[in-house]
C-alpha cells in the first residue's frame, strides 16, 4: 500500500440482500499506512480478500446494525480467531452502541458469552466520535435512519484528503455538515422514505455539501444504476459515478471551483 495514497475500493453495494456479483454495502478505505474495513454487509468479506487479507485490515468501521451493513462480522470473527491467520487480535471495532451485545448473542446459544471480543476491541460510536488510526483521522456523525442509531464517516489524511459516506440515512444537516467541501462523498439512494435518501436526494445533499464528486450507492432495485446516477447528476454539478462493485476511487484535492474536481475516475478489478 502507498502511504500517500487515499483509495476507496466498492466491496458491495446491493440492497437488500447481496445479488450474484454484488454483495451488500462494504467499503475498503486504504490511506495513511492503514486500511479500513467501513461496513461489512453480506459477501463483503469474500470481497475484501481479493485487495487485502483480513489479517491486513487495520480497522472495521459499522455505520448502523441491519444485516446488510454488518452480517459479516459473524464469519470475520471465525476467521480473525480459528483460522490460523498471522494476525493480531483484536481488531479494532467501531460501530453502535450494543455492538458487542449483538454480535455475543448471534454466536452463543448457552448462558456463557461467546468470545466475540476475543476477536474484535469494541468502540462504541456516538456524535462526534473521533478517532485516528496512523495518518488517518475517522470522524463518526449521527444521522436520521428512522430506526437503530446509525452514523456517517468522514475519512481524512493527513494531506486534507476526505472521502465521506452517508451509511443509510434521510437527508439531514448531520450528513451535510459532515461532508462540507469533502473530495469524494460516498451516499446511499436505496429511496425516498423512511431513512434513506433518493437518488435525487443524494444529489441535493452532495450539492448542498459542496462536495467535490459523489458516487451513489445502495440503489433500490427499482431504480437502474445508469438512471440512478442520471437523477443525482440533474441535482449536483460535479461529476457522478455508481458505486459498481470493484470500483476503486483515488482521491486528490479537488479543484476550488465549484462542480469541478481532481478525483481520478474509477477504475475496475
């Protein structure tokens, strides 16, 4: 990995259940000499080993505790501790309060705990949230999913370098706030309603962020990708891309112009 170098890889974007050649919402964010598991939805951890190891990951980061954001966990766990790996445990853990409560009853059916935390150092997330893992700095928001607690994460290098991601929410000010002026705004548009934006939404909230390219992600499956991203870009002036599974994003300061940005295209697997 080069230390100077930010990168987003798309692990899974599929909602709500992971599809043949998708698997659901994963993130690989690689800066700063460390990497950065964000949400591990159904079949992300097959994704995530064809970039790194699970042995390799720094860090695990959940915004919310639905399925599709965290299933993986469960089987990262058995491999973090049964499979022979050459690696140091526990892994560090950010998501939720009641994470490591969640995780102990899926994995023990008798009155003694099981030994998630052997696993995972669980960090329990609030608003404002921050936390620094070498040149990178995580900082967790709160935002409106209309159910469990869940956050966003703006991901910082120690060049100015930001990518932020929505986690599932309704447009809110948390979000817009946490995004302000960031290179690369990673948001979901799985549909208007209860805790989730439109496709059109997260191209108002990228705009109203000054965001300098936004890629969706999580789009309902009634929606296509290419339209998905059309209606965001009829509502933002930067550049618009769709979250395709083994896209991977390199992330340079943008351009101080307005809808205009630096951030390299995307590249596939």
């Amino acid at each position: 990995m080069e230390p100077d170098l930010l990168r987003v890889t798309v692990l899974g974007s599929a909602t709500p259940f992971p599809r043949p050649d998708n698997p659901c919402s994963g993130l690989l964010v690689e800066g700063g000499g460390v990497r950065v598991w964000v949400d591990a939805g159904t079949g992300t951890l097959a994704e995530l080993q064809r970039y790194v190891t699970l042995g390799d990951v720094d860090a695990v980061w959940i915004s919310h505790l639905h399925a599709d954001h965290s299933a993986d966990l469960l089987t990262a766990s058995y491999g973090l501790l049964y499979a022979g790996l050459d690696v140091s445990v526990p892994v560090a853990l950010f998501g939720p309060a009641g994470i490591a409560d969640r995780l102990a009853g899926f994995l023990t059916n008798g009155p003694e705990r099981s030994p998630v935390e052997k696993a995972f150092a669980v960090q329990e997330l609030y608003d404002g949230h921050v936390a620094r893992l070498g040149g990178l700095t995580l900082r967790s928001r709160g935002v409106d999913h209309a159910g469990p607690d869940a956050f966003a994460l703006r991901v910082e290098d120690e060049d100015g370098r930001s990518v932020v991601y929505s986690g599932d929410c309704r447009p809110c000010s948390s979000l817009v706030e946490l995004a302000r002026d960031c290179d690369l705004f990673v948001c979901e548009a799985d549909g208007e309603g209860p805790g989730h934006h439109s496709a059109a939404q997260a191209g108002r909230s990228a705009a109203a962020a000054r965001a300098g390219r936004l890629v969706v992600t999580h789009v309902g499956s009634g929606v296509e990708p290419a339209e998905a991203v059309a209606l965001a870009a009829a509502e933002f002036p930067g550049d618009v891309a769709h979250a395709d599974p083994g896209a991977r994003f390199e992330v340079t300061r943008r351009s101080r112009t307005p809808g205009r940005t630096t951030t390299s295209r995307a590249s596939s697997r």
